[in-house]
C-alpha cells in the first residue's frame, strides 16, 4: 500500500478520511455503539461485551482516542473511556457536510 500524501488534499479531506476509517472496522462501530448505548464511561466490560480479546479491544480504543471521537481517564487501575462530545459534534458537521451534497448535473452516465 503506497504512502499517502495528505498535504496535497484539504484539511477537511483529510478529516473525513480520519473519520471514515474510524467506521471501517464493525469493532470500532460496536465499542462506540456499546458507550452510548450504556450512557456512561466504559472502564473494562468491553472485552465480554464485543467478544473480541483485551489486546484487540485496545488497539481499537487507541485508534478512536486517536482520533478524537472517545476520551479516557485513568481510574484506580483502569482506563475509562466516554464518548468526546465536542468531537462527536464536530464530527456529525463534517459529515453531514459532505453527504449532504447533491448531484446536480443529470447529464452525466
């Protein structure tokens, strides 16, 4: 897989390309589904709840906290994570922008 060369696309592109592979995997789909479902911070039910090992759930949690969409915060032993509200917002903007785009030239194909 070849490098990609986000400078050359706009900060928004690179966002929703950010937020789309947040969505890519069913696991990171069902964590995030799993914190709202339950309205509260998750600190470690996940691993019986999605089914998939501690390591695993782990990278997923990273790679949304990397992207913004959850927060952690250390308790006792564990790590707490909650949906990012404000990230969560900011992230319903950019997409709505971008889908909600509608095809105007009924000349083509």
């Amino acid at each position: 897989m070849g490098l990609v060369r986000s400078e050359i696309f706009t900060d928004q592109q690179n966002k929703i390309s950010l937020l789309a592979k947040a969505f890519a995997h069913p696991a990171r789909v069902a964590i995030l589904q799993h914190i709202f479902n339950t309205d509260t911070c998750i600190c470690g039910d996940l691993v019986d709840e999605i089914g998939l090992a501690q390591s695993t759930i782990s990278q997923h949690l990273k790679e949304l906290k990397t992207i913004g969409l959850i927060k952690g915060n250390i308790e006792g032993t564990s790590v707490c994570y909650c949906i990012d509200k404000e990230q969560w917002t900011e992230m319903k903007s950019i997409i709505n922008q971008f889908l909600n785009q509608d095809i105007t030239n009924t000349n083509c194909c």
